[in-house]
C-alpha cells in the first residue's frame, strides 16, 4: 500500500514537471534545447515510472502487505523530524545562528550524551566560524535575530 501511495506521488510530480517544462518551453529551439526541455522529459520519465510502479504494486505478484514501519522505528524518525521542524521555527524568532547552537546542543545531549564543556567548545567554534564566514567574509546575510543586533549586525 505504502508503495503504490509513493508512486502516486512520484507520478504527480512527473506531472507538474510536465505542465512547467511545457509553460516554458519544451521543445528544440534554433540554437539548442528550450529551458523546459529537459525538465519536461524528466517528468515524463518520473509519471512512466510512477505509473509502473503503481501497476507492480496493486496488481503484480510481488505485493507486499506487512508493517511498512514499526512505532519503534518511527520514533526513530520523529527524533530527527520534530527538532529539525522546530529549529526552522526557531531561526525566525532567534536568529540562525543561535537557533543552530541550540539545535547542535540539543543534538549533542540528548542523541550522543555528551558533556556540556564539550557541547560549549563545539557550539562557540562552530556559530563563530559560520557567523565569520557568511557575514564577514562572504558577506551573505542570514537570519538574524537579537544578540546579532547587540554586536551591530
């Protein structure tokens, strides 16, 4: 079942591919291919598949109907899932860069139990070096929050 609801998907995306590679320009233009032309086969190649795929699983004679994933596992994922969603939701009220070392601390703690010296020493090395490297010398703006302004960032 799982499957079939992937290749579902797999094929929709093959579709919308389709309709902007189409809305731009899919075809072979005088001095070489439209921007739509690789993308729109792409697609293409995405809805076959999708739809074979759909065909093996509802009706082949491999169909699978076991457990596609177990709550153990699954709690596996929300691990990573839930932090990584909240560290999104963070970085728009905090700043990207404190939003990361709160997300690397938290990361650090609770999946490898490291101690808080060692969290401090990485999370200062880290924030520092991006802060560096983004801001002063590339000069990319990143999400800023208020200790940022306190420095005149």
């Amino acid at each position: 079942m799982t499957e079939a609801i992937v290749a579902i998907g797999i094929f929709f995306i093959g579709v919308v591919m389709m309709i902007d590679g189409y809305r731009v320009g899919s075809g072979w233009a005088f001095d070489g291919p439209m921007p739509g032309y690789f993308p729109f086969r792409i697609g293409a190649i995405l809805c076959i598949s999708g739809f074979v795929i759909f065909l093996r699983t509802v009706a082949g004679k491999q169909r699978k109907d076991k457990v596609f994933v177990t709550w153990e596992r699954f709690k596996l994922v929300l691990k990573v899932l839930v932090p990584a969603v909240l560290y999104v939701l963070i970085t728009q009220l905090v700043g990207i860069y404190v939003a990361s070392a709160v997300f690397i601390a938290a990361f650090m703690r609770m999946n490898g139990g490291f101690s808080w010296l060692k969290i401090a020493l990485i999370n200062v090395c880290i924030s520092v070096t991006l802060f560096l490297m983004f801001e002063v010398w590339f000069l990319v703006p990143l999400p800023k929050g208020p200790l940022e302004s306190l420095f005149g960032y």
